[in-house]
C-alpha cells in the first residue's frame, strides 16, 4: 500500500471515529490520536522529509488536505453535539457582575435638571464666592441699611466684614457690572441663613437665580419663561399663580405657586389642601440695581427670579427632612439614580 | 396680623364670599395665609343656666351641676373655680367639638355621670383665657345656640403681609385692597367728636425736643371716664383679632389701631407727673420700667416720653409701669403721635420686644393719619366710657410731612408689564387706592402718607400691576436675549467629573461648607480659618479650610449607621481668609475617600479598600481629562499618617495629598476603622491647556508580547522599575505593564517578584525572536545592574 493509500485510510478511519463521538471529550480524542503532536497525520507530514522529492509534494497535498477535512469534520461535528453536552448551565436569574455605580447627589441631580431647562431657553450659567460683601449681598441689591435681613438672626457674619451669601442674587450685580446687555443667566450655588437646623430648615440651602436683561423686557416675557420653565419640569399640565410679593431687587415682584404636583389641584397634603405649592419668587429688576451698576434703565430693563433647590427636590421626591441633603447617608443618597 | 372678616366686608361694603375675599386679597399682595371659622368650636354648644350645685364625695375640685339648656336639664361635672347657681354660661351638648380635637362625650367620674360640659373661652377658640368659665349676662336667653348669642358668625383672616406695605396693617387697609379690586372707595368710619368747652390745651402742652425722630406729636384729654369691660362688639373684634380685652379704655386705643393701623397711647392724666409732655431721647443709663415691671437702663437710641422730669413711656414701643390706666382712671391723656421707623427699631431691639405699635411705627405710620385716629379714639370714649372730650387737639407737628407727587407714563407701565392697559384703567386703579391722580399723556399722581412705600414710577407701576392682577398679564412666548449661549468649561468639568467617578463606583456627597473651628484645627492646625462672627451652632462656627473636615464628619455618621463599606467623593469649595500674599479665596477641590471593603458578591470575594482603589479613580479622571500623570511623593500631612501620606504633584507643583487619615484625627472623628482620603485642587487643573490629542495611525505590523518576571528589594519602587524598562527597551517598547506582584513563602525575605508584560512593535517590520531576545537581553543586564534584580523568567 502506498502512502496515498494510507492516508484515505486514515480519513476514514478518523471521520467513522467522529461520527461516533458523543462527546466533546471522545472528539478531541479524535484530534489528538489523528492531528496531535504524535498523530498519524502528522506523523505522515513530519516524515515527507524523508521520501523522494517527486513524491513529497504529492503525499504533502494529500496529507494536508486530510488533516484539513478532519479538522473540518471535527468543527461540524462539535456543532452537531451542542451546548447541551458542553456541561454549561446559565441561570440569568443571578446578578451581573459589572462594577456597582456610585450616585451623583440628588441636590446636584435636581441642580443640574433645572439648570438643563434653563440652559435650554438659553440662559448661561455663571457663578460667584459663598463668601460675600455687603455690598453684593445687600446694597447693591436695594436693601436699605436696616433692613432686617441683614440683621445678625438673618445672616451669617464672617470675621473680617464679610458675610456668608444670602442668596445668590449677588452674582447678578457681578455680571451685570462686567458685561454688557442681553445678558442672560442662571446662577446656581449654596447659600447660608443664621438659622436653627431642624426637619424643614437648615443653615445651608441651593438657590438657582436666574435674570434677563435687555431692551424692551417686560413681566409678559418673565411669566413666558417661567410658564415654559415650570411645563419643561413639571409636565405640560402644569398651572401658575402669580402672586405680587416684595423683594429688595425687583419691583413688581411676585411669588409663584404651581399646581400641586401630586393631586394637580384637587388638594392633598402635600399641597396642604390648597391645590397650589410655592416654588419661586420672580420680579422685574428694580431700576435702582440697574442704576448701580452702570446699566441705563431707562433703556434696559430686566427680569430676576429665584427658586430653592431643596424644596424642589423635596416635593418631587417627597423628602420630608431637609436635613437628609447634607448628612450624606449612602442609604439615602443611593435612592436617586 | 390677624383681622376680622366680617369687619372688612363693612368696611369695604362688599358682600364676598369669605373663600373669594381672600383668594383676591392674596392676588392683589395682600396675602391670607389661613382661614378660621370663629364658631368652628360652637357647633352644640348653647346657652345654660346653672340651677344647683352639689359637692360630690371624695372631690373637692369638682362639683356635680344641674343646668338647663332649655330643650333638658342635665346633670354635668364642672371644676371652674368661678361656677355658682344662677350663672348663664356655655354648654356643650354630646358630640360637640371643642379645640384641641376634643368630642365631647358621656363621662363617668366618681361613679357620677356628666351629659355635658360648662366651657372656659379656649374651649370654645375665642382666646387662650383658661381661668374660669364664661359667664354671661343675666338676660342671656336659655338654649339660643352659642355663636348665635354672641353673634360670633365670623372668620378669622391670618395675613401674612410683606414688609413694604405698612398701609395694610389694619381693618381699613385691608378693605382698601379689597374695595379697590372692587373698583370702590373704601367706608371709613364717620367720625363724630363731641368736644365740651374746655380747652385741652389747658390741661397739656406738648415739646418735642427732637423732631427728626418725633415729626408729630397730638394729645387729647378725654375728663370723667368711666373704667369698665367693654361692650362686646369691641371684645368681639378684638378677640377674633388675637388680642385680649382689658377694659374700655385699653380696648378702644387697640380697636383704633387694629382699624386704622394707627398705634394710639392712653395714660392716666392725673398720674401722668406733670401737664407738659416732653419728647426727647434718653440720656445714657436713664432709668425707665416699662408696664410689663420690667427696669431698664436706657441709651439714647430709646426715645422717651416724659412729664418733664422722667419718663412715662418708651415712645412707639410700650407704656411705663407709673402712668397706666388703671380700674380707678377717671382723666386719660390720649397720644396719638407718628415716630420715624428708624428709632423705633433701635428703641424695640435694645429693649428687646417686639409690639402691635412698634411693628407698625417700624414699618411706618401715617404722620397724616394721627387726627383722624386720635379723633376715632375720642369719640369712642366719649360713647363708650362717658368720657368728657376737651376741645382742641394739642398737636405738635412743626414740618408738615407732604405726599408726594410722582409723575407717571402710562406708555412706561405698558412696556414694564407687556400690557396694553388704557390711561383710564390705570387712573382708575390708583385712584380707588385713594391717589389723587391729574393729567392725560403722563399722569401726575399724588400719593397719600400712609404708603410711603411709593416713591417712583416704578412703585406705581406695580400698584397697577397688582390690582390688575398677574393673570391678567399675557406670557410672552418669544424667547429673548443673545443668540449663543455658551457652556464654561468649570461646568461640563463637573458634570464629567461626577459621570467618571459614579462611573467608577464612588457615591457624590454634598456639605454645606460649615464645620467646627476646633476640629478644623486638629485637623489642619497650619491653616488660616475663616470664621464665623455669629455661628447657628458651636459646631459651626467656621468655614472648612480642606474638604476632608467634612468627608470625616460624612464618614463617621455612615460608619454609625453601620454603612461600613464607602466610596466617597465631592466637588467642593475650601475658604481661606485673607493674608500677606492672597485675598479671600474659595479654592475648588475634589475630594475622594474609600473604607471598609470592595463590594461582596457571588462572583467577587470582598477585599479591604485603600490606597490603590483611590489612585486608581485619580487615574480615570487623569486619562479623562488628559492631564499629566499625578504624582505621589511622600509628604507630610497633618491629618494623614505619616509614613502613609503623599504630596499630589502635577508638574511639580503640590495640588493636594493622599493617604491613610492618621490614628489621632480617626480618633477624633470617632472612626474606628481604616479610611484613605485623597484631596486636591482643581483650580490648576482647570487652568492647564490640555492638547487635542493627535490620531496616530493604527499598527500595520503584528506585536510580539514578552513577559519578564524577576526579584528586587521590597522597597523598590514599581514606577522606577518601569521606567528603567522602557529606558532599556527602547522605542520597540509599547506597553509595559505590572501583572502580578508577589512577596511571601517563595521569595526571600525583604524581597519581592514583579513580573511584567511587554508589548514589543515595530512601526516598519514584523519583529524575529532574537531581535526581541536581544533587548529583553537588555533589560535584564539593566535591571540587575541597578535594582540587583534576579531575573525568574523571560
């Protein structure tokens, strides 16, 4: 028998062998016994050095393409045995094993959800220090001298007159002194009152300010903004309630209810059964802070709001402690993705 | 401040329902925060007559009695001391509520059985008085249900009224905002004063040492008065307003204020000291006891009334002790003045309370409304008291105080709100607020004293703006302002600072900054603190001048609450005060913290947190942001365990540190188990001008991965090693990399294994074997020369 011969022998031996495989196992005894180190065809392949050059490529060929055909029914034949016999069993019923995702604070969440909004109607965001003069805080801003909130049961002093922001109103007077109209922008940031810490008050709060100034602005555009605002957070069905208030740093001023984000205005108690809640003080900026820093109002008007953070995330998320913001408890905080 | 309801539908002559009144009140900026019904705790209550008293055995505190209430005679328990037979007084029936949530139910005590209750005024909501029970008069009418008999069918208005608007502090001023809305004038009550033939001004006269602080000082002298309660439609109003009756007197002067909003004084003429009122300011430790008992050592911000010779009244804020009416008062010497606000709040906050008078001088009374209240006060007392109201008012108001006129552009108040209103709506709504209101194209607008509020156009636009109402004003839909609206790079840095790290598995915490200067100082005992003058709390008192004061506090109170096992990060702020080389500055950092362990689960065995776990997220925000690699030196930081804490550097420059929170400071904190912090500034990293990075085309030849482990000293470090490598490798070197460290049972003591994975690629060829094993080759011959490194394996 010549080599050729042997060598469809062999492949018939090794593919009656694969058929009768029932195992991953017994398949790779196959590959071994036929193509391992010390298998016939590659016994066949190792000694072609050996046999005259006119027959080496011939039974070279031959050799390779049984090995080739094995290899491939070995392939098919795994196909045919399945995952079944493979001995793997997956239960997707068991947790992923990804890294745990940390959480952004919920106050930031809700920080960064109503800056979005506002980002939006294009209002650019600026900042300024937590610690403030007087100046920024309160005369600028139209607050006479004895005006209580700058009484000391009202405002944090720091040593070396300076007082711990307010509000961050401030940041309007510092942007307004450096820039030129239109100028538009929101101003989130910590702000701070002398004030005992209980469930529903704290020394420190989140405020988003927002202001509008440009010719020709008026309270028609300040409700337009504040009703796109409140539909863009609250839902399109959202309603508003402007009621005149007084603020220092605008005139007309006014506070503005939504209707209960709970029961829309039935009354609940959430909205203690008046169907509204309180969310935001806004106005006209009074000429006088305009005057102050060099902006012409005569010319130029403008609008101011502001709105608390805390209650926000308060009544969206029916938090009932605000001192739960800052005790940074990880049980709490991971209750907001 | 609370008000009448009933009183402001007389006074305004509207007949709205009580829901509507205040829903338009709170529209207008004249906010009713609550509404009370004043007869919610009356409903089954009726008036009863006391027929018999019996003692019951064993109680002396209480006593069995038999009252008619007309439909029955019941038997009931009662403990007033003040109860007696013949007494018509209140009676609950089964099933009435009381305040407090109380039903009243059939009760037992002492084996005796009650059917009903006799009730004090705080039983029924009229005031707090506990004392005894009500009595009536005699002729009260058995069985008439109770707030039928005191015709108490009202609602109680709570105001919550912003500080500018001083006129709206009383009766007529609220029904002013509600006549107005109405397009109507407010009633005023007419005044009928009837004054005998003798002069007042021989009785008193009037100096006013200091006008500025006093512009207007008015007496009257009402002779013959006759101290008794009042009638009850004075109490009535009172009551439903929060203040207690005292006696007709007392009673009219709180009346007058609570309609007018005009603070009235009443003192006993013939103890008053002297017929010569003097007003001047205290003189410094000027002794005065205000009529609460009270001493005082005064200061010249306290302005005084005095009879010449020492003080009878601390002006604007309360009476003195000396010249209060009392039950045997027959002559009054009755002050109506107006006091600057300034004074006031001086005088109030040095004496230290606050008064129904001193509120409204505070926030400004009306220098023109003093006659018209002084007046009111008169004629009451004549009616009411059978007082005997001399002739004249001595008024001492030497600079007559003038509204002032404001000139106003309707077309301005249209562009202001983005109405388009008419000149005669306008002139009708400042108007009905009692303005005197000239001209066509620009209004000339006189606006009375009592709303010194108004003093610009602006402040007359908003009255148009309130009684308009907001709703009225259209919402403008169009989108205004400048076309491009930029994002500062400090805000996305945030925003993508918290996607790597929550990414990376570390929890965001918040802090608002405040922290304990005691322990700021145990902490970092070489920094400047910033201090707070007039702290909430002891605990804080300062602003934190490094962010891991805080993260220690959020730590322990998670570690206390048993959320052992923590990621912690914050962007925040540190404050330093000024010194020789900075001004006030609020640096931004990040801080990190881990402790306890990694996450258990089915697949992952827990592994105690440190150091690594946070360079390791330090890493990812390296590579996100594309900043030059940190760099680790040791350091010595106070709160951080000396052989365990490092300097952060960038460039060489010391932005932060990191390491293990010394023994002391966890001790301090209450920690009791490991905690890693690192800490670092971002202001630098902000500021860094961080290259686009370049494309570099991707490999086109395959790479030959080397590994190499050998064995050096335990204290060399991984770093020098690396860089050694790729020094040695050359440019063939891709990537080096650590991929298993090893001390323990097969290696020396004082040693440890490395072993290292090398990606070698050439950018022209396909790397042979022995090009590779020739720089290997290197390596080794590199890392035995300078680390004494036994090569294990290549």
């Amino acid at each position: 028998m010549s080599v050729l011969d042997d060598i469809s022998v062999l492949m018939e031996k090794a593919f009656e062998r694969i058929s009768q495989a029932d195992s991953l196992a017994a398949l790779n005894d196959v590959r071994v016994s036929f193509l391992g180190k010390k298998g016939k065809i590659t016994a066949i392949l190792k000694d072609l050095g050996k046999l005259p050059v006119e027959e080496r490529r011939q039974i070279g060929a031959a050799a390779n393409n049984a090995r080739s055909a094995i290899e491939r029914r070995i392939e098919e034949a795994k196909d045919h045995l399945g995952s079944g016999d493979s001995r793997t069993f997956i239960d997707p019923t068991l947790p992923g094993t990804a890294q745990p995702l940390g959480h952004v604070h919920i106050l930031n969440q809700v920080t960064d959800d109503i800056c979005r909004t506002f980002y939006g109607m294009g209002f650019e965001i600026a900042h300024g220090p937590d610690i403030e003069t007087d100046y920024y805080n309160f005369e600028a801003l139209n607050f006479p001298p004895d005006h209580p909130a700058r009484d000391m049961q009202d405002t944090l002093f720091v040593e070396g007159e300076r007082v711990l922001r307010t509000h961050t109103t401030p940041v309007q007077v510092r942007e307004l002194e450096r820039r030129k109209p239109p100028i538009k922008i929101i101003t989130p940031g910590r702000c701070f009152r002398n004030e005992a810490i209980s469930t529903r008050a704290h020394v420190a709060f989140t405020q988003v300010d927002g202001f509008l100034v440009d010719e020709g602005i008026s309270v028609s555009d300040l409700k337009g903004v504040l009703v796109a605002f409140c539909k863009a957070f609250f839902g399109e069905d959202v309603k508003l309630n402007f009621r005149p208030s007084f603020f220092p740093f605008t005139e007309p001023s006014a506070e503005v209810d939504v209707s209960c984000i709970l029961c829309g205005g039935k009354g609940c108690q959430l909205c203690k059964y008046s169907g509204w809640l309180e969310i935001l003080g806004c106005g006209m900026i009074d000429p006088n802070v305009l005057d102050t820093v060099g902006i012409d109002s005569e010319k130029y008007t403008g609008y101011a709001f502001g709105l608390g953070v805390e209650r926000i995330a308060m009544l969206k998320y029916k938090i009932n402690d605000i001192r739960l913001f800052f005790n940074n408890d990880v049980r709490f905080l991971s209750q907001f993705k | 401040m609370k008000i009448s309801y009933q009183w402001i539908l007389k006074l305004s002559g509207l007949d709205w329902p009580v829901k509507e009144m205040a829903d338009r009140l709170t529209n207008c900026g004249t906010a009713v925060e609550e509404i009370e019904p004043t007869d919610q705790y009356m409903e089954k209550v009726v008036v009863g007559a006391v027929i018999d008293l019996k003692s019951i055995k064993g109680a002396d505190k209480i006593k069995l009695a038999t009252v008619d209430v007309g439909s029955e005679t019941m038997d009931l328990i009662c403990g007033a001391p003040n109860v007696a037979v013949g007494q018509k007084v209140p009676v609950a029936l089964l099933g009435a509520k009381l305040t407090g949530d109380f039903v009243l139910k059939k009760a037992k005590i002492r084996g005796v059985e009650s059917c009903g209750m006799i009730c004090s005024e705080r039983e029924l909501g009229i005031s707090d008085d506990h004392s005894g029970i009500m009595v009536f008069d005699s002729d009260a009418p058995v069985g008439t249900p109770l707030a039928d008999y005191l015709d108490f069918h009202d609602h109680q208005l709570t105001f919550e009224l912003t500080p500018n608007r001083p006129d709206s502090m009383s009766a007529i001023g609220i029904a002013r905002d509600a006549a107005a809305l109405a397009g109507v004038s407010v009633r005023r009550p007419e005044l009928d004063v009837v004054e005998s033939s003798e002069k007042a001004s021989d009785y008193v006269s009037v100096r006013v040492d200091d006008s500025d602080v006093c512009p207007r000082y008015a007496a009257r002298i009402i002779k013959n008065v006759k101290i008794c309660s009042s009638p009850w439609w004075i109490q009535k109003k009172l009551l439903v307003s929060g203040i207690r009756p005292i006696n007709n007197i007392v009673d009219i002067t709180n009346y007058v204020l609570l309609e007018t909003g005009h603070p009235l004084h009443a003192f006993d003429y013939d103890r008053f000291g002297s017929k010569e009122v003097i007003v001047r300011r205290a003189t410094k430790g000027e002794k005065f006891t205000t009529l609460d008992g009270k001493g005082h050592d005064l200061i010249p911000d306290v302005l005084l009334i005095t009879n010449g010779k020492s003080g009878v009244a601390a002006a604007g804020v309360m009476g003195g002790l000396d010249s209060e009416v009392e039950n045997t008062t027959a002559n009054i010497l009755l002050e109506s003045a107006y006091f600057a606000p300034s004074i006031i709040r001086k005088s109030r906050k040095y004496l230290g309370f606050v008064t129904e008078s001193s509120t409204r001088f505070e926030k400004g009374a009306d220098p023109n409304g003093v006659v018209f209240a002084i007046d009111r006060a008169a004629s009451l007392m004549h009616e009411l008291c059978g007082g005997e109201v001399l002739s004249g008012i001595v008024d001492c108001y030497p600079n007559e105080i003038k509204p002032v006129t404001i000139s106003f552009r309707p077309t301005r108040c249209n562009a202001i709100l983005g109405t388009n209103l008419t000149t005669d709506r306008m002139k009708e709504i400042l108007s009905s607020l009692e303005m005197e209101v000239t001209g066509e194209d620009k209004l000339i607008v006189k606006v009375p004293t009592f709303r010194p509020d108004i003093e610009r156009e602006i402040d007359l636009i908003e009255e148009v703006a309130r009684m308009e109402g907001w709703a009225n004003i259209p919402d403008a839909i169009a989108n205004v302002g400048p076309l491009f609206t930029p994002i500062h790079r400090c805000d996305s840095f945030t925003e993508e600072t918290r996607t790597v790290l929550t990414g990376a598995g570390f929890d965001e915490i918040v802090n608002h900054g405040l922290v304990n200067s005691k322990f700021a100082k145990e902490v970092n005992p070489d920094l400047d603190q910033v201090r707070i003058v007039n702290p909430s709390s002891s605990d804080l008192d300062a602003m934190r001048n490094s962010l891991s004061l805080s993260t220690l506090v959020v730590v322990e109170h998670n570690i206390s609450h048993r959320n052992t096992d923590l990621h912690l990060f914050e962007i925040g702020t540190a404050y330093f005060p000024p010194d020789n080389h900075h001004d006030w500055r609020e640096d931004q950092r990040i801080a990190l913290a881990v402790t306890g362990n990694t996450p258990n689960g089915w697949r992952r065995t827990p592994r105690p947190l440190d150091f690594y776990d946070l360079t390791g997220a330090i890493e990812h925000l390296v590579a996100h942001f594309h900043w030059p690699a940190f760099e680790y030196v040791t350091g010595e930081i106070s709160y951080l365990e000396p052989a365990l804490s490092f300097d952060i550097r960038i460039k060489g420059q010391v932005i932060g540190s990191i390491g293990q929170v010394a023994p002391k400071i966890a001790r301090l904190a209450e920690i009791k188990q490991p905690v890693y912090m690192a800490e670092f500034s971002t202001t630098s990293l902000l500021e860094m001008n961080v290259p686009i990075p370049s494309f570099k085309p991707l490999p086109q030849f395959p790479a030959a991965p080397r590994d190499m482990a050998f064995v050096v000293d335990a204290d060399v470090l991984a770093g020098d090693l690396l860089t050694a490598i790729r020094k040695a490798a050359g440019p063939l070197a891709e990537e080096v990399n650590i991929f298993d460290l090893y001390t323990g049972k097969q290696i020396e003591k004082g040693r440890k294994s490395i072993a290292v994975a090398i990606t070698y690629r050439s950018s022209d060829r396909s790397l042979s074997g022995e090009e590779v094993d020739v720089v290997q080759d290197n390596i080794a011959v590199v890392l035995k020369k300078k680390f004494n490194a036994e090569i294990r394996d290549k």
